[in-house]
C-alpha cells in the first residue's frame, strides 16, 4: 500500500513538470495574423465567432503570414422530442460554419458543425440564457477547432 502512495505521488510530481499544455491553450504563438474578417449568415452567431477570433492571441512579428477569413453561419434550433399534446421537450442547437481561408502562400475552406441539446423549460427567459450559454460554448469550440486546422495547415 505504502508503495502505491509513493508510486503515485512520484508520478505526480514528475508531470508537474513535464511541460504539458493543452491542445486548445489560449496563449499558443501562432505565426499568422488575421488581417480582415467578413461574416454572412445568422447575425448574432457571427457575433459570437467575431469575438472569440479577435479575444486570441496572435503574435504580432512583422514576418507573420497576413491572412483573410471568409465565414459562413448557419444556426438553427430544432424540435427533437415532444410529447402527448405536441409541446416540445428538447431542442437542438446546430451551428454549421464554412470558413474559407485566404493567404499569400494557400487557400483553405473549413466546414466546421457543433450540435447541442437544449430542453425546453416553463421559463422561457431561462431558457433563453441556457441557448445563449450554449451557443457561447459551440463558438468557442468551433474557433478552436478552426485554428487548430490552421495550425496543421501551414
């Protein structure tokens, strides 16, 4: 038993400094710059994609790779289950976005789609927050997602 603790405990300590960081992490030094962004589509799922993009940091080096994103929006709430009456007990939440990626040295196109499942609640305003709360997430998600394909693009 007192091996098992050690044993542990070592393991541990030895990933503490191993120098580990998430896929996903926030603070990555990317060597490009978003130089201008155009949005179509559902308008405050655009705004949400706009946030997260410029809320990155990109490093600022004068030699980055200048690049221009083109996205596409398309969120739709659907009915999935509903009961005796017709009412509706779950919903579910897709956000489809088309990126296309234009640079000096290539030219990409993401198709990129996050589903979520929302249940439908007597109080619509917390319902409304639950589908706002849900939509903040799958931005996010759908952001990393792009500049992780960036990352292994260039």
């Amino acid at each position: 038993m007192f091996k098992k603790i050690i044993i542990i405990l070592i393991f541990f300590c030895t990933l503490q400094a191993c120098g580990f960081t998430p896929i996903y992490s926030k603070n990555k030094n990317f060597n490009f710059v978003i130089e201008e962004i155009k949005l179509e589509g559902d308008d405050s799922f655009n705004k949400l994609i706009e946030i997260n993009l410029k809320n990155r940091e990109f490093s600022k080096k004068d030699n980055n790779k200048k690049i221009r994103i083109e996205v596409k929006t398309d969120y739709s709430k659907n009915s999935i289950e509903k009961d005796i009456t017709g009412n509706t007990l779950n919903y579910e939440l897709v956000a489809s976005v088309k990126f296309y990626i234009n640079s000096e040295s290539f030219e990409k196109t993401f198709n990129i789609e996050q589903k979520s499942l929302l249940k439908n609640l007597s109080n619509k305003n917390e319902e409304k927050k639950n589908e706002e709360n849900l939509k903040q997430i799958m931005a996010e998600g759908i952001i990393d997602k792009l500049l992780l394909n960036l990352l292994y693009t260039q």
